[in-house]
C-alpha cells in the first residue's frame, strides 16, 4: 500500500512520538501565495476550528449538566454552563455501592482480558512473524479468515451458554482475546526485527522461550504498549458482551451500568429515589455525572497514549 | 467506518514459505514436486528442530478454534433444529425451512432495507468527509495549529459507544442542545429520539462525529509519501493550488482510498449493532431497525435461534461476497488488492 515507503525505514524501530510527527509535517511552500489562497486558509482555520467546537461540544455539554441543578435541564437551559451549579449529584452518584462495584468489574476486566490477550496475541504473532516456520501461510490464514467471516450473534450466543461461561468473567475476557488487526501489527514488528539478534541468541544456547521473553520482548517495548492501549481501551469501552452474557447486576461493568441508566431500566432508581419530579430530569443529572466518570480514565490518559495509537495504525498498514 | 486494517498477511504471493528451514529453494522444489515420502519425514525434522516455536502457536489455535471457527461450524443450525441445553449442533435435519421463512417474512425485508439504506448512507457521507478532513488538515501551516485539530478530532475514537448514545440522547433530547435551538429561532420542540423519520440523520450524525477525525489517520500518512518534487514541478509549470490538489495530491491517496474504500464496503451490511441496538425504540424500529438488531431480537430476546442464525448466516455470506467482489473490481480497475 501506499504507506509502504513512508514508513520502512523506520519500520524496525518504530519510535510513536516519531511516526505521530511525520504526520504533521506540512507542505513545504516556498511561492508566495496568491490572494486566493489566502482566502482559502482564513476558510480553512474557520472550518477547522468549527470541527474542533464540534467535537468537543458533546463533552462539554455533559459537564456543563453534570455540575447543574436538576430544573435548569429540565427547562432546557443548560448547554455550554452548568446552571445552578452543585456537586451534589456526584455525591449521590458516589455514593451509589453498585457505581463503584461495577467500576470495580470494569477495571478488572480491562486487566484480566488484556492480559489474555496479549499472551495469546504476542505468542501467535512471534511464531508466524518467522519467515521459515513451516505452514507459516497455514496459520496465517487461519487467523485472517475470521476476519472476513464470522460465526456470527447467535452461534457464538449459543457456544458461550454451553461451554458455561455465562455469568462468570469468562464470557467477558475470552472470546474477544485475539484482534487480528492487533495480531498482524504485532507480526510486522517481529519480522522487522534484525536476524542477528536471534541467531546470536541461538549461538549463545537460548531456546525460543528465553530468545522470546530475554531477548525479542525487552526489544518491543514500544509495540507492546501500544498492543496493551489497544486492547484496554477496547475492553474498558465494551459493553455488549456483558450485556448478553451477565444477568447479575453485581457483575456489570460501568458500561453497562451506565447503559441501563440510558435505557431507564435504570440500577440507580434508589439513587434518584424520593426526588418526585420525576425520572427522565433526576436520570439526565445523573447520566451525565456517570459519563463523566467513565470517559475521565481516558480523557487523562488520552494526551499521553494518543501518538501510540497512531503508531499503530500505521503500523498496521504497512504492507497493506 | 471501519477500522483501517492490515491484510497483507493473507497474501498467497508468499507461497513459497513451505520449505524447511535449512533445506533452502532445492528443497522446497523437490517437496513440491514429489509429495510422496519426503515431506512426511522432514515434517517431523521440523518439529524436532521446531517444536518450541510450534508450542507457542498451541493456545492461541485452540482459541481460535473454540471461538472463532466452532462459531462458523455452529451457523449449521440455520437448517437443523436446535434446542436450547442440547447440542450446539442441533438435533436433526430441516433442510431450506428457516432459510424460506425469512424468505417469506415481510420483516425481513424491511429490515433489509433499512440495513442498505442506512449502509449506504453511511458509504455516501462518512466515508469521504475524512479524505476532505485530511485534505484540509495537509493545507495548514503552523503546527500546532494542525497537531491541536488532529488531537481533539481523534478522541471521539476513544469513546465507549454507550457514552456515544448517552450524548447523542442528551443533545437531541426535547430539553437538548439542538431544541434549545430550535425553540429560539421560534421553532417548536421535536422529540427526535422517538422520531422514526429523524433516526437515520441522528445515527449518520453520531457516525460522523465519531469516526471521521481518527478516519484521517492514514490519509495523513498517504499524503506525507508524496513526492514533494512533484509540487515543484508544478509549480514551475504554473498550477496553483487547486490544481495541485486535483492532479497530485487526490492521485497519490488513491491506493489509500481504495483500500479503505473495500474494506468499508465489506462492512457494509454489518451496520453498526450496536449503536443502533442503544438508539433505536419500538417507535423508531421503522427506519431504525438493522438486521443484526432483528435477529438479535428474533434469536436472543425470543429464544428463535435456527431463524436468526439462518439471517445471521445469509448475512455473513453478503458482507463476504460484497468484500470479494469489491477487491476484484478495485484489483480490475486500479490495481490496488487487499491480499
């Protein structure tokens, strides 16, 4: 594919910070403009900038509600200013055992699944990553299939009831272990490592677990942690497989919680109980705090692992 | 938009990597040629020499069996029955049945097309906004100008799709955003959650708001592998910009955008599920409904299991066909294959 040339040469030791730059390298010009143009880039920064308010309205929006007094939504008032403000709904949400009790489940989730994941992941992709491993093409295509073809909602809805998983962990940090997207990102890394390095690995005796784990893994750091944001971020955000697989309330991720606060088949009714005027306000104030509580471990995060992630992308398209 | 993918490794042109380790191109010729005994025995020389390697591949193809190919082999109860605690195989023989079921089920149908419509909607409005996006974002200058644009248009990506609808129904509630607009230009209040005939505006919105700055991504990385002589050479010969942008800049993403093209084409019918699963209400079902949510409905919420597996599979098989055809077309026209 395209991206091929752009991203070889650095291919062996992809530095993100590095990669995230070359995307923002602009056109170099060295002609002067014309008057067109120039009106062009005032346009261009109006839109631009209108992308970026955009964006970024949603977020603001649900803060502005989640520090705002129940009547001033209800009348329409709150958009960009919390109105009325108070803290108050986030001590009711807080306070809330089941909030902390699913959040709880989400961040053991995220770590027990990505963990899996990435022991099943890293070990495929080390193997098919070797160019002389006989029926290498075999067990690549084993895994890429899946991609194009899947079993589907309710052969795999069937699968999980039988095998016993439904309400235990398992049906949430299992069957999602493998991303071929993430398993041919990891393959690319390894066949661009030098050779050298193993065979001087193997001259000094090591087997392919201690090359794997002493030599070949301290050397991917950086693919490793971007693979770990990949796979959190996707877990931590998953909603659906516990939705199907969990009936137990106590073993809800926050997503979850969240979504039946949503649905108003609402977990928090006690929360927003004895207030008398009505659901839809007192669960729009809350909503919003819940929101704001499940995206702020992202949002911190975010600056810090948002070029990891552009790495990987375009590691994933190198060859492509 | 789907996720930018890699799949060169499903490439056959590498075919030759059959051979064993030491043996080199004489060898693979000769197990090429004779697959009498030769192969078997040097089978077993390669996992003597390679069985740690062959050890590591042991979990990660039991799960991928268990989960991701008993899953395909379990599609059979499209056309065998199937009861609930027997086997996941089903019990006996029904042929056609569920498959002329669907056939015959009006549902079905509209569902259908709701599914294209909203799969084409999809294809006409989200996929080209991150190519103008990028086009833009490659005009300006100052860099942390565009480093700031890129970092606030990505992070809708990172968003749990729950959060996603949580917005979406915040903003177009009859106390939201948009009817706080509307109510001050004088308009009156519309209800646009419960609203059939606004579904598929707020659900190619909420798309668009997610997707289309991460979309950008590698547009971006096409466009820096151009040659910037190009440019030059242009210049000289005296295009502006514009021009530039026509016969340089669109011709050296064109690979790009192929590929996503295809790719997003193979995702078509699969319609984000779960987005619609979170939007949608009885009242809106008439546009709203996809046919993931049907079966959904139809298989999980009223125990039809062989009936939604036979739409599950006849679905599976469209998103296949489309993602073949459309590789061998964009492989036809432009030269440019996923594999």
């Amino acid at each position: 594919m395209v991206t091929d040339s752009a991203l070889k040469d650095q291919a062996g030791a992809p530095d993100p910070t590095r990669l995230a730059r070359r995307l923002e390298r602009p056109t170099p010009t060295t002609v002067k403009d014309s008057r067109g143009y120039k009106v062009f880039t005032v346009i261009n920064v109006l839109v631009l900038t209108g992308v970026m308010a955009i964006t970024l309205y949603p977020f603001a929006n649900i803060i502005a509600q989640s520090f705002s007094s129940e009547g001033f939504i209800n009348a329409g008032q709150v958009n960009l200013v919390p109105r009325g403000f108070n803290v108050e709904t986030y001590r009711t949400v807080m306070a809330d055992n089941m909030f902390w009790i699913n959040y709880r489940n989400t961040v053991v989730y995220t770590v027990v699944a990505t963990t899996i994941a990435m022991v099943l992941t890293t070990t495929y992709a080390y193997a098919i990553s070797k160019k002389n491993l006989r029926g290498r093409n075999f067990f690549i295509m084993v895994a890429v299939f899946t991609m194009f073809f899947n079993g589907g909602l309710i052969p795999n809805y069937v699968l999980i009831n039988a095998i016993g998983f439904t309400n235990t962990i398992w049906a949430i940090v299992i069957p999602n272990a493998i991303s071929v997207f993430n398993l041919l990102v990891m393959k690319a890394f390894f066949e661009n490592m030098p050779d050298e390095l193993e065979e001087a690995a193997a001259i000094d005796g090591l087997g392919t677990y201690r090359t794997l784990l002493r030599i070949v893994l301290p050397l991917s750091k950086a693919v490793i942690a971007t693979m770990v944001l990949f796979y959190a971020v996707s877990f931590w955000n998953s909603w659906f497989q516990a939705f199907l697989y969990l009936d137990d309330a106590r073993l809800y991720p926050v997503t979850v919680y969240l979504r039946n606060l949503i649905a108003g088949a609402t977990t928090a009714t006690s929360v927003a109980g004895g207030s008398s005027d009505g659901m839809t306000q007192v669960a729009s104030n809350i909503q919003s705090v819940t929101m704001v509580l499940t995206v702020l471990p992202i949002i911190c995060l975010y600056p810090f692992i948002q070029k990891y992630f552009v790495s990987g992308v375009m590691l994933g398209s190198v060859k492509g | 938009m789907s996720t930018p993918q890699n799949l060169e490794a499903s490439s056959p042109a590498g075919g030759q990597a059959t051979g064993t380790l030491s043996d080199g191109a004489a060898a693979v010729a000769i197990a090429r040629t004779s697959r009498g005994a030769y192969p078997q025995r040097s089978w077993r020389k390669t996992l003597r020499r390679d069985w740690q390697l062959y050890s590591l591949l042991v979990l990660p193809l039991i799960f991928l069996l268990i989960f991701r190919y008993m899953p395909m082999a379990g599609n059979v109860i499209a056309f065998r029955r199937f009861r609930p605690g027997s086997s996941i195989f089903g019990d006996e023989w029904v042929g056609l049945r569920y498959v002329e079921l669907f056939i015959n089920d009006a549902k079905f149908w509209e569902v259908f097309q709701n599914t294209l419509i909203l799969g084409a909607l999809g294809l006409l409005i989200v996929f080209p906004l991150p190519i103008i996006l990028a086009l833009l974002l490659n005009e300006v200058r100052r860099i942390w100008f565009k480093r700031l644009v890129q970092t606030i248009s990505y992070l809708p990506h990172f968003m749990s799709i729950v959060i996603v609808a949580g917005m979406v129904f915040q903003i177009f509630s009859v106390q939201g955003t948009i009817n706080q607009v509307i109510t001050a230009v004088g308009g009156d209040a519309v209800n646009f959650m419960q609203r059939a005939d606004w579904f598929r505006t707020i659900y190619i919105s909420s798309e668009v708001w997610q997707t289309v700055g991460w979309g950008t991504i590698l547009y971006l990385a096409a466009l820096t592998t151009i040659d910037q002589q190009l440019y030059e050479a242009s210049r000289i010969d005296g295009a502006n910009r514009w021009k530039q942008t026509w016969h340089i800049t669109l011709p050296g993403i064109r690979p790009t955008m192929v590929t996503l093209l295809v790719l997003n084409i193979g995702t078509f019918m699969a319609v984000g599920f779960e987005k619609v699963l979170l939007l949608y209400n009885p009242l809106t079902y008439p546009t709203a409904d996809v046919i993931s949510t049907y079966l959904y409905r139809v298989g999980i919420l009223s125990s039809n299991f062989s009936y939604a597996t036979a739409i599950g599979l006849f679905e599976s098989l469209i998103g296949l066909t489309l993602i073949l055809s459309a590789n061998a077309i964009s492989r036809r026209l432009v030269g440019t294959s996923l594999w």
